[in-house]
C-alpha cells in the first residue's frame, strides 16, 4: 500500500503517495525528473548516487523514500544556481575532475558535503571523503585537485561568476598540470 | 534493483516499535540505517513481509554517560556520531570508526544494526568484545534483559535476539585505570570488510603487581564463523609486561580452539596467519597507547 511522503527536494516541497518499495533515488529521479542523480552500482558501492539528506551524504540507492518522509534532500540540480556553476562544479570543470561525467554528480555531492564541514581539508582528507565514491575514468588525482581548488574559492569568497570561473579554471589547470 | 513488495509501519517510540515486533514477530524486519538489509533486499537475499522502521525513535539515538562512570550507546547512534562523540575516547573506536564502509554508510549505519545484522567479518562487533560491553535489549513478552556481547553472537548472521526483541542501547565499562587499546585488521581491499581483525585492549585493576598487565581482553573479527575472545592469547598474557617477548610467545594461539573460515580472498591457513599479524599489531598499538 502507498504512503504518503512528503520530500523537500532543492528547497521545493513535494507531497506524494510512494510505494514502500521505492528507493530515494527512484522518487528523485522518476517521479520528479531529477535525473542529475545517477545510479552506477546500484548495490550501495559507487557512490554514484550521492545526495545531500538532512545535511549528510548518503547513498540515495540505498535510503528509502518512506524512510526520508519528512526530509530535506540536496542534489546536483539544487546546488547549481540559476546563472552559471557553483564552485565545485566550476573547479570539475577547470582542473578536468571528469572524463565520461558519470561519477561527476555524486563526487560533487559528497564534496559538497565535506566542504561544509570542513572548508579547508588536505588532500588526505578529501581522499578519505571519497572513498565511497568510484570514478572509473579519472584515476582521481584531478578530482582531489578539483576540490582543494573549490575548497580555496570557496574560502577565499570568489563567486561563480563566469568572470572568475573563467580565470579559476586557468588557474586549475596549471595548477593539476605541474 | 528493487526490493520485493513489503508492509511498512514506522515506529515512533520503543513501546510502539515492541508493539508491533509482538504482533508481527518473525514476519517482520527492523530496519534502522538499512545499510545492510537494504542491499540484502535489493538482492532477495532477504524478503520481509513487513518493515517496522525504527530511524525515527529519539530515544534510541545518542550517548550519555551513567552515574557509574559507563557510556549508554543508544543502538540507533550512527557510526558518524560515534566519531563526532568528544565521549568515546577509547583508542580502538578511533582505529577503527574511520575504517568502516565510507562517508555516506557511515551517516547512515548505526552500532545496533551493525551488531543486530552480525556479519562475521564486520568491525563493531570486535570492538564489543574486546570492551566487555553489554546489550540490553527489549521484547513484550520476555521484557528487560542485559546480554553480555560475549554471549550475544552465535554463529555468520545469527545472535541470539529473539525475533520480536529491540536493541535498546550498548553500555561500556569505564576503562581501567592504566589502559591502552587498539584495533588492527587486514582488509579485503573491495568490500573493506576484514579478512582478519583484531581488537585489543590492555589494563591493569587494583591488583596488578609492579608493571605486568592483568586486564587483558582480545577479540578476532573475520577469522571464524563469528566474532570470538581469543581466551588463549588473554591467559598467556595476564602476568606478563605485555612486551615484545610476551606478545610474541602469545599470540599464535589467536585462532585457537576456532575454525577457521576459507573463501576466495584468503585461504584458512593465510587467515589464520594474519589473524596471528593483527594479534600483535593491535596489542603492540594499545601498550603504545598506554594511559
Ligand atoms: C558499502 C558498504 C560498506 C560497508 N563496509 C563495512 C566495513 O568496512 N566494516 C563493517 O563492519 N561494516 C561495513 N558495512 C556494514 C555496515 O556497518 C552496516 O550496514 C551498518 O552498520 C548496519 O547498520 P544499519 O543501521 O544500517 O542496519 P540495518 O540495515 O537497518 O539493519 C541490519 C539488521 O539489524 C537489525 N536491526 C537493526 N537495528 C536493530 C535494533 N535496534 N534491534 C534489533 N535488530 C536491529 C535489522 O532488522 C537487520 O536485520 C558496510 C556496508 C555498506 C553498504
Ligand atoms: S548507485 Fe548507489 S552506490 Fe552505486
Ligand atoms: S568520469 Fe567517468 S566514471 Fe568518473
């Protein structure tokens, strides 16, 4: 039987009747179209799937819808604004952080996630934050790059502005190439 | 993958949750975290009639000290809260937390469904073991009981709650007053889930003569079809300064008295050796660790 859910999904409110079944990720992307979200593995290993519940990271194939009834939920679509990239993004893009882009949303979810508790982390750090999360193409030194980039940005107050996003991409780069 | 179709009742406080643990008994599940049993129903490994989620109960959740001196850990308290407890100074939860799964299973996973779902290679129940702690659980019909965790896990996936009993809170004892622990394990590089896992913790009580050593409690993960106390090694070491020579005339009876377990990462005989390589490890790690 259906239970009636109630998700607020990038600061929008959406009441729904969802068969205990379903997982997160299903709802977000099935029911409301947020097809940001990837599923890799789908056996809670890749990280592919990552969103933002309640303030912490999880493995959206792995939660429940039921089991969110009454949450709050961050994707990649709420986190981009409505002119330009957000910062991680920006920094993705800059220092090459993907190839195919699969793994890109949940990379960049679970680096949001750690930069919110920690805005300046080492690169250990960001490693040890992303060992849930698999890229298959990268090799992973220029999503670390990636994010000590967005982490700096983010620090130092620089926006997401085209301007700047421009000259932060430069920056990257060069700084993944030496 | 979708899990097959299931009831689902959320509970929101342990009496409700015991409610319909007594009506439903062994056609229902728990589910707190569901980092395990959803990946299991994902699979129809597991296919419960009816989820009764028990996420949302308060009470279950956090870690308060008792007027003893011992820690309440409620069994909903997620991995990700024991390591943000200023509380849990305990040197073998700080080798090991940051070790178990990832970020996000760690937001999710909780102590009770780690110990509840009793995967004979997973870290929390070692901890357990090694601490002494005790479980106290809940059920209607049998009400209150305090499980010590050396009694409560019997065999791969199997301890011995009843069906319609609750996982109410983990106490831990105070430590002793001159105490070091550790915990060391080999890890299958995939699933990060131990091939071998020892915890160790080293103390002295009132009556401990000079510097030799007569608190010693050792647990193996991973080894054997469940988490054990490695009561050999413990006897050969009470007595002794814990040093390199006592460690090292002690630990090859880790496995003692314990079959080993075989598969396609480790073979019975490369186990046990590790088993005997974390042994040593982990109680070299708590003497450095010494209070
Ligand atoms: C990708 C991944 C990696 C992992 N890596 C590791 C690792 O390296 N080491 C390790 O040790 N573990 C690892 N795990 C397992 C993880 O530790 C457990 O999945 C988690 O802690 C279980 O807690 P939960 O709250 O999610 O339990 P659930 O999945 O909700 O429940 C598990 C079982 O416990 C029962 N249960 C839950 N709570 C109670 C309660 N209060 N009373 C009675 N029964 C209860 C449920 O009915 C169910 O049978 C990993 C899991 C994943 C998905
Ligand atoms: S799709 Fe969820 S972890 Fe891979
Ligand atoms: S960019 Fe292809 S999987 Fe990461």
């Amino acid at each position: 039987m259906a239970e009636r859910v109630s998700l607020t999904v990038n600061g929008k409110r959406h009441d729904m009747d969802v068969e205990p079944r379903r997982l997160l990720v299903q709802v977000l992307r099935e029911d409301l179209g947020l097809t940001g979200t990837h599923v890799g593995c789908d056996t809670s290993q890749c990280g592919a799937c990552t969103v933002v519940l309640d303030g912490s990271a999880v493995k959206s194939c792995t939660v429940l819808a039921v089991q969110a009834d009454g949450s709050t939920v961050g994707t990649i679509e709420g986190l981009t604004p409505a002119d330009g990239l957000h910062p991680i993004q920006d920094a993705f893009w800059g220092a090459h952080g993907l190839q195919c882009g699969f793994c890109t949303p949940g990379m960049i979810m679970t680096a949001a996630d750690l930069l919110a508790r920690n805005p300046d982390p080492t690169d250990g750090e960001i490693r040890h934050a992303l060992n849930g999360n698999y890229c298959r193409c990268t090799g992973y030194q220029n999503i670390v790059a990636a994010i000590r980039t967005a982490a700096d940005e983010i620090r130092t107050g620089a926006g997401a502005t085209p301007a700047e996003a421009e000259s932060g991409a430069g920056a990257a780069s060069a700084a993944a190439a030496g | 993958m979708i899990p097959a179709a299931f009831e689902y009742d959320r509970a929101t406080s342990v009496e409700e949750a015991l409610g319909l643990l007594r009506t439903h008994g062994a056609d229902a599940k728990l589910i707190a975290g569901g980092q395990s049993l959803l990946p299991l129903m994902k699979l129809r490994l597991a296919r419960p009639d009816r989820l009764i989620d028990i996420g949302r109960i308060e009470a279950l959740k956090g870690i308060r000290r008792l007027d003893d001196g011992r820690l309440a850990v409620g069994s909903l308290t997620t991995y990700a809260d024991l390591i943000a407890s200023p509380e849990i100074k305990y040197g073998l939860f700080r080798d090991a937390l940051p070790t178990i799964a990832d970020v996000q299973v760690r937001n999710r996973g909780t102590i009770g469904g780690a110990i509840a779902h009793a995967d004979p290679a997973s870290d929390m129940p070692a901890l357990l073991l090694a601490l002494d702690a005790e479980l106290v659980c809940r059920s209607a019909h049998r009400g209150q009981r305090t499980i010590a965790a050396t009694e409560f896990f019997e065999g791969p996936f199997t301890t011995v709650l009843d069906p319609d009993e609750l996982l109410i809170e983990i106490r831990l004892p105070a430590p002793s007053q001159h105490h070091g622990s550790a915990y060391r394990m080999l890890e299958q590089p995939a699933s990060g889930f131990a091939i071998a896992g020892v915890a160790a913790v080293i103390g002295q009580t009132e009556a401990a003569t000079g510097d030799t050593f007569d608190d010693i409690r050792i647990a193996v993960t991973g080894v054997g079809d469940h988490p054990y106390r490695a009561a050999a090694v413990e006897a050969a070491l009470v007595g002794t300064p814990v040093d390199a020579p006592s460690i090292a005339a002690a630990v090859g009876a880790v496995c003692e008295g314990v079959e080993v377990m075989g598969d396609i990462h480790a073979d019975r005989e490369y186990r046990a050796a590790m088993a005997v390589v974390m042994a040593q490890r982990a109680l070299e790690g708590a003497r450095a660790r010494l209070t």
